[in-house]
C-alpha cells in the first residue's frame, strides 16, 4: 500500500455477513443481526466479554514511504471468512490483500470423500477448524473474545485431531504444561487439573477453575495418543498426572457414596454439566450423571495405561474396582427406576427425563457391557422422538454416532451425520458458516497452509 504519513486503516475481521433475513437498520434489528445486509457480523465476537474491547479488530498507521509498505498482524491472528478495511481510503492506495492461513506444522495423516457432498464439506470444515485452533496450543475458537486453550475442548477433540494429523509431539507438549500447573496445587486442590492450559496466573482468574470433562484431558489425551501412534512414552510422562487427577475427583469434596457431588467440591469448581446442551435445561442431578460417568472413564483409562507399561505400582485392579464402583452407584440412582423400568433416568423438577448423553456415554466408555443393547435402543429411539436431530451439549456430541454404530444402530448414526434441520452438523453448512477453509471468495486449499515451526 502506499500513502499519507499518519494514515490510519483499521481491519475488521467476521466469519459472516448480516443478511436480508439477519440485520440490524434504522433502528429495526431482525433475527439477531447487528448492521445492514450485506456488512460484516460482528455480535459472536462478542466485545463485552474483552472488557469492552473491540474484538478481532486491526489498526495500522501508515509511515508514508513512498516505495509502499506491507503491514502484517506479529502479535495476533484471526479466524475469519470476511475482513472490512475502513479508514482513510481516500488517502491509501491498496495493491494487494493477502490472506495468510497458519498452524503448527503437524503432518497430515487422512483423507475422506464420500458421495454426499455436504458430508465431504463436513469433513473439509471439521480440518480446517483443527488448523485455526492448532496456532501454538490447542484452542477453543479461532475468532471471538476467548481463544484459549481450554482443556475440555481439547480433550473431547483429540480422538479425531490423532486420527486426522500426526499430533504426538504438539499434544505432548501441552501435556507438559498441564503437569506443570497441577503440580502447583495443594491442599485440597491437590491434582486438579483446570479449565485452561496455559492458564493465567492470577488465582482468581476463571481459567484456574475445574470442571469434569475438562480436567478429564489429563487421562484421555494420553488415551487417545497412546491408540492412535502406540506412544508409551506419553503413558510414562502423563502416569503421576493421571493417578493424581483420578485421587483428585474420588477425594472427600468432590464425591460421595461413589457419585460426585452436585454443586459442591474443591475451590474453583465450575460445574458445568453437559455445558451449551440444546434444551437449556441443566439440572443438578443430570449433572451428577455426567460427572460422575467422566469420573468413571477416567479411572479406567489410567488403570488401562497403567497396565500397559507393566502397573509400576500395582494400583491398576484399584483404580478399575473404583470405575465399577462409580457405574454401579450411578445405575442405583439413575436406571431402571420404578415407573422407569430399563431407562437411564434423572430428576427433572416433578418429572424425571432421559438424555442422549447419558446413553451416549455409557456406551462409548463401556462402562455397563450387558445393557449396551438396551441403551443403545432406547438412545435411538429418543433421536427419533426428536426428529432424528441430536439433543446434547458439549460433553455429549461426540459420542452419539460411535456409540450408535456401534452398538447396532448404524442407520440412526446415519440420519443424525446426514440432518439437515436444527440443530445438526449439516444445518451450520446450509448456514454458510464456515465454508470449507475460505476466506472471502478465494477458498483455501492445504497447500497454502504456511505450518509454524
């Protein structure tokens, strides 16, 4: 570009466009938008939660050269579909925009293409949101107020972040970090693991509190790492972290009679539940099940990777006797209850409701073999009762179609990966958001991808 010292442009960045449908004009806001067709979308960002702070958002002030000068963002990046350049245009001269797509150099390993071509842009948009989220650690979005490296979203992803890229050394590094901070705590924090790695130092900042299924990431990443590449190692460095996690959740604040508590435990807890599920409704007790099924899950795997470098200490048949013992007391308050015979079952005000998660978890941890067929009938038939669309949050979502094809009911795994109404994966591609690795009309390929040592 080329102009006036003193200059100033600034860039703003959005993954979409208001629309005739979704705007915000003279004073008449519809469908949520915040400008006129045809602008840039900027509510998601959401600037109050950066202090007020614009999100998202570049400024640069030209210093008048008259041979031109490039300008490239050093200390931040974007997730982005669409930028806006305002400013002084009148007195800069633009010759070239480039749009730069980064992430850590983790070698491809998969390929897909099926004969639906929303399932192939499925498959293109889940990879290109592994990349954003791939900058240096793993992160939560790309785009908006947060980007931070939450551990229950990196946890829940790493099973397919292993399959579809070589990821031993970038999440054993993460790892690293995550043993270093939970080994600062003590007391009765002793061996929790937060909500965000690398997380920041003020104790009374969010990101110091813990939850499960996201200090779960201790025990199943390593899981997921050691499946995927056969890597020991991370089972030997990640061993103290895992026993320490697992004594974490069974300690005396934080589990009783073998369930976890329901809203109380050590300092900092966030108890989430089955976070951003799609009816709202998030009761304690259907908490209580969820929690305590990650608990599970989480002590079979440490004894499963203790087993597989020889049980240095002998604690495995312990920590496995513990998850048999947490699944029984979880059956005893929540399956085939009177006036609920063979459902899994929790407190709901007056009523008593079933979820796709619960099923959906005890199938895909296993954790009660002899009734899988019976959860995964009843799983499918709730799916249907709601139109073949999926009904979990965040902890659920990724277990509906591997517990259901699994467990023989591959043709509702099917209708929940080809759905096309809300909510569903498939609904968000009709939305335009995102398209498959573009950035305004130019799409991207993985060739332009420029990997950071």
């Amino acid at each position: 570009m080329k102009g006036e010292a003193g200059a100033k442009l600034t860039i703003k960045h959005a993954e979409m466009l208001n629309t005739d449908t979704a705007y915000s004009e003279d004073g008449v806001t519809v469908g949520g938008g915040d400008g006129p067709p045809g602008t840039i979308f900027r509510a998601a960002l959401r600037d109050a939660y950066a202090g007020g702070n614009k999100v998202a958002v570049d400024t640069y002030i030209l210093k008048g050269d008259e041979n031109g000068e490039e300008w490239t963002p050093r200390f931040t990046f974007h997730g982005f579909q669409y930028f806006e350049i305002t400013g002084d245009l009148e007195n800069v001269e633009i010759e070239e925009l480039q749009a730069i797509a980064i992430s850590s150099n983790n070698e491809k390993l998969s390929e897909f293409e099926s004969s639906h071509a929303k399932v192939n842009k499925l498959f293109s948009n889940i990879n290109w949101g592994m990349l954003g989220n791939q900058v240096g650690v793993p992160t939560d979005c790309p785009n908006r107020d947060e980007r931070l490296g939450y551990t229950g979203d990196t946890q829940m992803f790493s099973r397919t972040a292993t399959y579809l890229q070589n990821n031993d050394a970038f999440y054993s590094r993460w790892l690293r970090d995550l043993r270093s901070y939970q080994s600062t705590q003590t007391g009765e924090r002793t061996g929790l693991v937060p909500m965000v790695i690398p997380t920041n130092p003020k104790e009374d900042n969010f990101s110091n509190n813990w939850g499960a299924a996201w200090g779960d990431a201790a025990t199943v990443v390593p899981w997921h790492v050691y499946q995927q590449y056969g890597d020991t190692q991370i089972i030997k460095d990640s061993y103290d972290s895992m026993k320490a996690w697992c004594d974490f959740l069974y300690s005396t604040p934080n589990t009783e009679d073998n369930l976890r508590r329901q809203s109380s435990g050590a300092h900092g807890l966030w108890n989430l539940g089955d976070w951003v599920n799609m009816d709202g409704s998030m009761p304690d007790d259907y908490k209580v099940i969820t929690n305590s099924l990650f608990m599970a899950h989480s002590h079979n795997l440490f004894a499963k990777m203790a087993r597989v470098i020889g049980d240095p200490e002998g604690v495995a048949d312990a920590y496995e006797q513990r998850a048999k013992d947490i699944t029984a007391a979880v059956k005893a308050s929540y399956f085939n209850l009177p006036g609920y015979e063979n459902k899994l079952t929790h407190a709901d005000g007056d009523t008593r409701r079933e979820r796709q998660t619960a099923y959906a978890m005890m199938l895909y941890y296993n954790l009660d073999e002899e009734n899988n067929d019976l959860y995964a009938k009843r799983l499918a038939a709730i799916i249907d009762d709601n139109g073949g669309r999926l009904g979990t949050g965040f902890v659920g979502v990724a277990y509906l179609t591997p517990a259901l094809s699994a467990n023989g009911q591959s043709d509702t795994a099917f209708t929940l990966l080809e759905q096309e109404a809300f909510p569903s994966w498939i609904y968000s591609i009709n939305q335009g958001q995102p398209l498959p690795g573009s950035v305004g009309t130019h799409s991207l390929q993985r060739e332009d991808l420029i990997p950071l040592a």
